[in-house]
C-alpha cells in the first residue's frame, strides 16, 4: 500500500515539475518574442534615419530634391540612398516587409517624404513616438500618420497644438488604427 501512495505523490511531483517547466518555457518564449520584436522596430527606426541621413546629404548640396522623382529601387541603391537588403527586384521594404517610398514632397522640391506603409499598430505607436531631436535628423518638418498630419511648431502653430509635434501619446493612440495597414510619412527639409 505504501509503495502505490509513494508511486502517486511520485507521479504528481513529476506532473507538478512538467507543469512549472511548462509555465517557464511559455514565459521565456513571449519574453523571446517580445525581444525580437523591439529589435525589430530598432531596425526600422534605423532605416527611416539611415535613409533621411544619407538622401540629405547627397542632395544638399544642390539644394533641392527634384531628382528623387522617379528613381528606381535599383538607382536608390546605386547611389548608396537605402541598404542593399531593403531592395526586393524594383521595390523597396521595410524590415517588417511593408513597401517603402522615397520621393519629393508635396510640399515642393526644397523637402522629402519617406513612407512607411503595412505597419502593425504597434509599430505605427511606436514609430511615431520617435525622439526626433538628435543630431541625424534634424531636418523633420512633419509626420502623416493614416492621413492625420502633425507639423513643426513654427509659423504661429503652438506646441500644444493637437497638430504640433511630437506627438503625444494620446494623439499617437488616435491616429494609429488596428492591424496592420498603418502609414507614417516623414518629411524632411
């Protein structure tokens, strides 16, 4: 009789054990997860500044960005303007494999948008959440999340503005919608 109850209390351990180990393995792989996923979104941030970095200064000079129009990802490549992996045949992506576009603003030839489209909610989030105000890029004048526009501070347009950047929280939770079909367009000067 004893040696059945040992066997029983054996059996329930070893369960107890399978159970605890089970709860570890689930929380190490959405801890796994998570972490990939900030990489992820440091790689994008990466590529919108790399990108804003590298057309600056290739057209400054010239002092405007009427050749963007109409360049193929193959001679944004050529001209060492995007990483040699963000190019897929003729298009441009993104690291979380959205389409990319690079091109004069509406704005005139003196400014240029980057577009990053078929963003997750969170990404939208958090994209549009970047600190903006470091030494490689200097030159943001607007954001366009899903159509909702945020300018600059200047001309008369306060920064408490629900227009104004950078954008708040609040207005980052408004503009980004579910899923993944967001949009953010940068434009810089």
């Amino acid at each position: 009789m004893q040696s059945s109850q040992q066997n029983g209390n054996t059996m329930i351990e070893a369960l107890s054990a399978i159970a605890v180990v089970t709860m570890f393995t689930i929380a190490g792989i959405g801890l796994i997860s998570n972490m990939i996923n900030m990489f992820r979104e440091q790689v994008l941030i990466g590529q919108v500044q790399d990108i804003q970095k590298k057309v600056s200064e290739r057209y400054r000079l010239e002092g405007n960005y009427a050749d963007l129009s109409g360049k193929t990802a193959e001679q944004f490549e050529k001209e060492l303007l995007i990483p040699a992996q963000m190019r897929s045949g003729n298009e441009i992506y993104h690291r979380m494999g959205g389409p990319v576009k690079i091109e004069v603003s509406d704005m005139g030839n003196r400014y240029f948008n980057i577009t990053f489209s078929e963003l997750t909610q969170k990404n939208c989030f958090n994209l549009s959440q970047m600190t903006w105000n470091n030494t490689n890029t200097v030159d943001l004048v607007r954001i366009i999340v899903n159509d909702k526009q945020f300018d600059l501070p200047v001309k008369g347009l306060k920064p408490e503005n629900d227009k104004a950047l950078p954008i708040t929280l609040k207005k980052a939770s408004e503009s980004c919608k579910s899923g993944d079909e967001n949009e953010i367009v940068w434009t810089f000067q």
